[in-house]
C-alpha cells in the first residue's frame, strides 16, 4: 500500500484536509506577496529635478532643448550663468542653450504626489545612483533562490514543521529590521536576507496541504491557493496607497506576521514526509486524527500502517538510487524536461516583470497595481474548468499566447499620453493571462514527471524559474528609454513559450508516468499537436 492508497481508506479529500487547506493558505499567501512584491512602492522614483539655490530657476536646463535624462539629472552651472547676465535677454538665451550641462549640486527635489517618501528619494537613488534600485531587487531574488534550495533541504531533512517556522522567523527578523536601516547598503543587504524565505514561504506550506491530499483534491488545492495569492496582492496594492511611506509600509508587511507563530500549536507535520523518514508512530497518530475528523472511524489505522511500512521498504531503494541525470538521457523525457523548464521560466519572467512593470503605465501606480492584482482572480476560475476540458496543454498554451499577445499589441496603441488606458489595459490582460499559465505549469510539470524523480524533476525547473524572477525587475528598466519596449520583449517571451506548450503532451485523462520507461513512452508518438487530440464531453473540476 503507497500513501496515495491509505489516504483513500481514512479519506484523502475530506472535511480535515479542506480545514487544513485553508487554514495554510493564510501563511502560504500574505506574507509571500507583502515581502516580494512591496519593492516597487518601497523604491518608487517620483519625478524630480535639481534643488536649486532659491529664485534661480535660471540655472534649469532650457524644455525642449534637453533630454528627459537632462532634465532631471542636470543644471547649468551657476558661475557660468552669471557671467552671461551682463548681455541682452537674447543673447542670453541663445547662449544658455550652448552651456554644459553639470550634475546638480544640492541634491533632488521630488514631486511627492503619489509617494509620501520612498528608499529612492530619503537616499536620492536617481541619476548616477539609480542602480541601486535594481541592486535590491536583484539582492532580493538571489536571496530567493538561494534559500529555494535552503528550506528545501530543511524541509526535506528534518521536516516540513521546522522549514516553515525557520522561514518565518527568518521573514519577520529581517524584514522588519529592514524598516529602520540607515543606508542603502544596510537596505540591500536586509533585502537579501529578507529573500531567503521566497518562495519557500509560499511552497511549503502548500507542500505541506498537498501531502494530505489525495489526486482528487489537487487541482482543487492548486488553483485555490493562487486565488489566495492574487487576493494578496490586491490587499498590498491597497496597503500601499493607504501608507504611501516606505519605512511604514516595510514595517506592516513584515512585522504583523509574527502572529503566524501561533501555527506551532496548530500546524501538523506531513504524514507523507514522517512515512518517508521511518517516523511510523507520529504518522499514526496524524492518519488516526484524519480519519476522526472525516468519519472514517471504522478504519484499523493498525493495519494501514503496517501494509504502509511493508511497501516503502519494497519501494525506498528504487526511489533513492535516481538523481536529476535522469531527466536527460533519454530523448522523449529530455525534451519535455527543457520544454517544462524553459516556460517556467518564461512564465516567472513575465509574471514578474508585468507585476514590477507599473512604474512603466501611463496611470496611476497603486491603482495599476491593484487592477494587476485583481485580475488575477478571474484568471484563476476560468482556468481551473479548462484544465478539466480542453487539457492542461491548451490551457498553457492560450493563456501564455493571450498573454504575449495582448503585450506585443501596445507597439500598435495610440500615444499613452492621449489614451492612457488603452495601454494599461492590453498589459492587464496580459497579466491575466499570465497568471493563469501560472497556475497551469505547476499542475502540468508535476503530471509529466515521472513519479520516481518528480520531486527532482519539479525542484530543478522552479530552480531554473528562480533565475527568470531576476531577470523581470531589470527588463523593466529598459521602460526608461521607451515606455512599452519592457511590454514588446515580455510578449515576444510568451508567445514563444506558448508555441512550446504545443510540444508537450496532453495529461488530461492519462495515468501518471510512475517510472522512468513510462515517462519517456508518454507522449512520444505526438511531436506536437496545435489542435484538441481529442472531443470532450465534460468538464471536471477536479
């Protein structure tokens, strides 16, 4: 008997496993999106200009004759201007214009209309000093990746209990010092650290949800947990415009958290993992409260445990003598290996890049980031009926071409100054479609690989869409020199990974590969299919 067998016996979607679920949902959701994705209202760069002496609005670079660049960044110089004072107004003028332009010599002025304060104006992170805002975000997400592996190793080593109270120590700590540094680079180095629980933050809690789940509750499980998700970001967005201060809104997307550690006394341990470390009698006693809770109290949890014990000593060599090699030497299994990484990676890309890209949109920057979060949520219900009609295939594949799509299609918008919204709305669309390949890939990856190195298979692409989430801050930046260009490259990036999709096989309907001979015969008939495979006469949510 596996585990997946003995969960149907006490009940492997029942009335202990939808409280759970939603009881985990809290911590996987809130605290990931507040720490992650506050970075643009917490390194906002309002307009600005260069403080000048008082009444010498004379010494500002002449419209229309300087760059944006020049504008904000530059003045003339004071000594040089006076010295012209002494010649008529046009002469004056005429040679302003041949004056060099120097760095502004008393600081910045910032329009504080939509931020109060921000990291970027309290440390004047602009002009020469505006790669410090992409170093803290680039600080934040090898922070991610490295604790990615981190926590997973905990996780997988002593537990999924100790790498989630490890995480969330770690998140409050140093998120909530990072309110009260006193330069950027105490900043960046606090934002590094404040990295290391995400996304082990969001993972490992549903980690821990799905283990208790049998098949018929993941799906379920799956998209619920990203509406949560999308619930959250909404929540920041509106956090945001309340606080509209940097140090605050730091402070309240990290501290508040530590109410969280009340999930000591009611956050279980994983049975699958105790089962999968030798630890038999705490997983008895975690089986015997689940089938209680769901009314299951017939079942002699006696029994299961020792048909339980019997087959992991049968299945444990076999499942441990296999490594991340294996997803590459066969032909069939590699494809889908680099297929299934290279969209999850172009999926982190994108979502990320779209949610960062609000600076970049002709509106309001904490109404366009709550719209980017609000529509997330319908991405995520019209998805979740698709997966059970027309297949996890053509569900990635439109939701990443609608994405793509609706991005290229702002290089043929009217002017952004005249119809703003026009632009803003085709990048919310693509934010819808996007979020939903989001929900889509983790589903569809864990059905390709094979059971014996999903775990494997699964870890290494989320690894590689680590790096992906580098990547999007960065591609914002080239919005400076055209507001759309970041929109073009992320649209050009989801239509490739959406043609991708098609050279994958449909799941839908088909038992999970369990061995590695399985994995690379599913699928291998097919080199790709742009069209349904099949007719469907139901849709199923499960």
């Amino acid at each position: 008997m596996d585990f997946d067998s003995l969960l149907s016996e006490v009940g492997d979607f029942g009335r202990y496993q939808i409280a759970l679920f939603f009881l985990i949902c809290l911590p996987a959701s809130l605290p990931s999106a507040f720490s992650a994705f506050n970075q643009p209202f917490v390194v906002g760069q309002p307009e600005h200009h260069c403080k000048l002496p008082h009444g010498r609005d004379d010494l500002s670079p002449i419209k229309g004759i300087a760059t944006e660049e020049e504008l904000s960044c530059r003045q003339y110089n004071q000594t040089e201007v006076d010295l012209l004072k002494n010649v008529s107004e046009k002469k004056f003028e005429y040679a302003k214009r041949n004056l060099a332009l120097i760095p502004c010599q008393m600081g910045w002025e910032y329009d504080n209309s939509t931020y109060i304060d921000s990291l970027v104006t309290e440390f004047d992170l602009v002009c020469d000093n505006k790669g410090w805002v992409d170093f803290t975000s680039t600080a934040f997400y090898i922070g991610s990746f490295i604790g990615n592996i981190l926590f997973g190793y905990v996780a997988d080593k002593f537990g999924r209990r100790v790498s989630f109270f490890t995480i969330l120590i770690t998140l409050v700590l140093f998120g909530t010092i990072n309110a009260f540094v006193v330069d950027v680079q105490s900043f960046t180095i606090m934002r590094f650290l404040t990295g290391l629980p995400f996304p082990a933050l969001f993972q490992i809690p549903f980690i821990v949800s799905m283990e208790f789940m049998g098949k018929s509750g993941r799906i379920f499980s799956g998209i619920m947990i990203d509406v949560f998700f999308g619930v959250a970001m909404t929540l920041l967005g509106v956090l945001a415009m309340v606080i509209r201060r940097w140090r605050q809104l730091t402070f309240f997307c990290n501290a508040p958290f530590v109410i969280l550690f009340v999930y000591y006394f009611l956050l279980p341990e994983s049975p699958r993992w105790l089962v999968s470390v030798g630890k038999f009698a705490e997983a008895k006693q975690i089986i015997a409260r689940i089938a209680k809770v769901n009314g299951r109290n017939d079942i002699d949890i006696d029994e299961l445990i020792i048909r339980l014990r019997s087959n992991r000593r049968n299945s444990a060599t076999d499942i441990n003598r296999h490594n991340v090699y294996d997803l590459f030497k066969t032909p069939n299994l590699r494809k889908k290996t680099l297929l299934v990484t290279y969209i999850w990676f172009i999926n982190a890309i994108v979502y990320n890049g779209l949610t960062f890209n609000i600076s970049n949109l002709p509106v309001d920057d904490y109404v366009s980031f709550i719209i980017n979060g609000a529509v997330e949520l319908p991405a995520y219900f019209l998805v979740w009926p698709l997966l059970g009609c027309v297949g996890r295939r053509w569900t990635l594949a439109s939701s990443m071409l609608l994405a793509g799509l609706a991005c290229i299609s702002t290089m043929f918008s009217p002017s952004a100054t005249e119809h703003p919204w026009i632009i803003a709305g085709l990048a919310y669309v693509g934010k819808f479609g996007i979020a939903g390949s989001f929900a889509v890939i983790y589903i569809f990856a864990g059905e390709l690989y094979p059971t014996v190195v999903r775990a494997i298979g699964m870890g290494m692409s989320s690894m590689v869409a680590g790096l992906g989430l580098i990547l999007g801050p960065h591609l914002v930046r080239l919005g400076d020199s055209m507001r759309i260009l970041p929109l073009m490259i992320m649209g050009t990036m989801s239509v490739s990974a959406g043609v991708a999709s098609f050279f994958l096989p449909e799941t839908l309907g088909a038992p999970l590969p369990q061995t590695l001979e399985e994995a690379e015969a599913f699928g291998k008939a097919k080199k790709c299919s742009c069209w349904f495979g099949r007719r469907f006469t139901f849709c199923s949510l499960n």
